[in-house]
C-alpha cells in the first residue's frame, strides 16, 4: 500500500513550491547543492551504482522547484526513496530504454544538443509519470471556489447572476452585490475540513492534454544542458524543435509510422503551433499536487 502513495493527490504541501523561478541546468548548479543531492541519492539507492549519472539532469529541477527552508526537512534518502520510484515510473507511462535508443531522431538530437542518452531518458520518465498522473485530475471544489472568488473581484463592474433551480423551478438571484458578498463571505475553513480539498475527481478538467505535452517539452529545454545561444532570434534550433518532436514521440503523442518525417524539419509546424499556443503558460511543478 505504501507504494502508492506520492500517487494521492493533496494541496497539503502546496505552500513549498517555488513560483516563477528562472530555470538553470546542472552546469549552472552551485556544486556543493549537487554534491550533496549525488549524496542522499547514492544513500538512497547504494545497490545502483549508475544512479548519480542517471538523474544528473534531474537535480536542478527538483532543487529550484521546493523550498526546502520552507518545508522544514532536508532533502533525506527517504524522501528520494517515496518519490523516486523507477520501476513505477516505466510501469506506469509504457516508456521503455530500448525504445528510446532506438528512436533514431532521439538520439541524432541529443548528439547534436551535447546530451547524454541516460540522464534525458530519466528526465523525460520522471516528467512523464508526473504530469500524466495530472492528466485525470479536475480541480477540487475548493480550488473552483477560490478561482470564481478571484474572477469576481477581477472584475468587478460587470452584472453578476446565479439560477437555482430547484425541482423544476428556477430562482434567478440578479443582485450582484449580494452574490460577491456571498461567494466572499463562505467560511473556507470549514471547506478546508471536508472533503472539498482532497476532491480530484469532480468539477472541470485541471489541464487538456496538449497543455501536458507543452509542460514536459517546455521543461526539458529549460533545464537540459544545452548551448542556448544556437538560438536566432530566440527560436529554438532545428536540433532542439527535433528533439521535441522525438519526446512526443516516445511518449505516443506523434504517430509512429513515419519517425523521420514526425520528428524533423518537416514537422516543424506541429512544435511551433504547441509552443505557440502556451506561450507564457504557467507551468506547473510536475510533483505539485502529489507531495
């Protein structure tokens, strides 16, 4: 049983994710933070002796994202042990080593962005599990209340109404002073103690599929160790639009049939139109709703 828990969803911990951090790699990474991560790793995993070159890309990205000051625990070998489940990990998302070694666009990508095979397959299992745990998930009532609350006082000039219907009748509330104070005025503590909170199951969905996709093609070019500078104009190179196609291909987002023509220039449009379209999106921390 305890094997599944990082899989049940909480806002619980949401209060220690940093927002709007500015991505580095982990070239960029102060050395003693690494060493000290390759440490907890390595007591988390002894019997892997490859663990440390496997998850190198990895550690940034965990290390930005927490603030661990604010959570109040170092990072531990028991945390990485819960949360770092590697055989879940391919159980879960189908993704397979042979697979990835054998995508040919994959790995000319990855030479030519100066990667290594390992640390990227990690990466790319680790973000997978993650974000499509998310893929089921719809926001809980609370989080609902909290938005509606927000757009209200966004705006606060526009008429507001509510229809109750009640067996077959509807009351139709068009005070809109009395709706804000309304929504404003419900105790969210007593929300807070029910099962509103934990709720993932009801309401509108959390985040369309596509927008999943953009989150983990996005990260990776963040935080991978590339040579951004090959970037016109702030256009992502060829090598980089290449290997973004090769992620979606892997993870069954691209058809399988044509790998050369998916996953190259002639594909570009499908890589710019993902990007384009969640431009300035908020990318939400992978492990956000499951800590």
């Amino acid at each position: 049983m305890e094997q599944n828990l990082q899989e049940t969803t909480s806002v619980y911990f949401n209060n220690i994710i940093r927002r709007d951090v500015s991505p580095i790699t982990v070239d960029e990474l102060a050395p003693a933070a690494l060493a000290e991560f390759n440490k907890a790793i390595t007591m988390a995993f002894p019997e892997d002796e490859h663990i440390q070159d496997r998850v190198r890309y990895l550690v940034p990205f965990i290390l930005q994202n927490i603030d661990w000051q604010e959570y109040g625990i170092p990072l531990e070998a028991w945390q990485l042990r819960y949360y770092y489940q590697r055989d879940r990990f391919l159980e879960k998302t189908g993704l397979s080593w042979r697979r990835f070694m054998e995508h040919e666009p994959m790995q000319e990508a990855i030479e030519k962005l100066g990667l290594k095979p390992a640390p990227v397959f990690e990466f790319i299992l680790f973000l997978s599990y993650y974000y499509r745990l998310r893929s089921d998930l719809r926001y809980s009532c609370i989080e609902q209340l909290d938005s509606l609350i927000a757009e209200l006082d966004a705006d606060v000039a526009t008429p507001v109404q509510m229809d109750v219907k009640i067996g077959s009748k509807h009351i139709k509330i068009t005070n809109s002073g009395f709706l804000r104070k309304m929504f404003s005025s419900i105790d969210r503590k007593q929300l807070n103690t029910g099962s509103f909170v934990h709720d993932f199951n009801q309401g509108s969905s959390r985040d369309k599929i596509r927008a999943l996709d953009y989150y983990i093609v996005k990260t990776l070019l963040d935080y991978l160790p590339t040579d951004k500078s090959l970037r016109r104009g702030g256009r992502y190179s060829q090598a980089e639009r290449n290997f973004g196609l090769s992620v979606l291909s892997i993870c069954d987002r691209l058809p399988d049939i044509d790998r050369e023509g998916e996953c190259s220039q002639e594909n570009n449009a499908t890589f710019d139109k993902l990007m384009r379209d969640f431009k300035d999106t908020p990318i939400p921390f992978a492990m956000e709703l499951f800590l």
